[in-house]
C-alpha cells in the first residue's frame, strides 16, 4: 500500500436526517470505487496505491455531497503517502483494537 487518505465530509444540512443521507451517498461513492476503506465515526479511510486516483475521489465526494442536495461541503482531509515504501494498512492499524 502506498497512500492512505482520511475524509470527514461536512455537508451542510436543514437536520440530522439530511446530514446521515449525504454522507451516506458519500460513503456508497467511496464503496463503489472498489477501494479497500473503513468507516469510522468521524470520518472514512480509503487505501491504495494510486496516489492521483486517491485524490480524485476525494475531489469526488464533495460533488457526491452536492449532488444529494448540500447548497455547501467542507471536508477535513489526512494524507499519508510513500512513493517508494509501503505504509501501514488500516488493518494493521486498527484490527487489534476492535471489539469482539
């Protein structure tokens, strides 16, 4: 794996309701990429080894987010990216800290 990026997507929302059903759409955009990605509370973890692709479905999820309805979306974003190493997977991250 080469690059990892983290997404908090922030569309703005009349309610809750409307807020889950963006981010919603967001995250079955990013499960469409065929991407392995982890769901979190606060944000989604994508991974691969296209560095460019990585961003462009970040640039994606904010036009995702418009489309399903938000007049505005802001996005907290964190890249990892080793050109010529491995970084670590997010299994190797946060498998051991799940509960079973």
């Amino acid at each position: 794996m080469k690059a990892s990026v983290a997404i908090q997507s922030l569309p703005q929302a009349d309610n809750d309701q409307e807020l889950v059903r963006m981010v919603d759409e967001v995250i079955d955009y990013i499960r469409s990429t065929g991407l392995d990605y982890y769901v979190g509370p606060f944000e989604t973890t994508i991974e691969g080894d296209n560095y460019d692709q990585l961003m462009d479905i970040v640039k994606e999820c904010q036009h995702v987010a418009v489309r399903a309805g938000a007049p505005k979306v802001s996005a907290y974003i964190k890249v990892v990216y080793e050109p010529e190493g491995e970084i670590l997977t997010i299994d190797q991250k946060v498998t051991k800290h799940h509960q079973g």
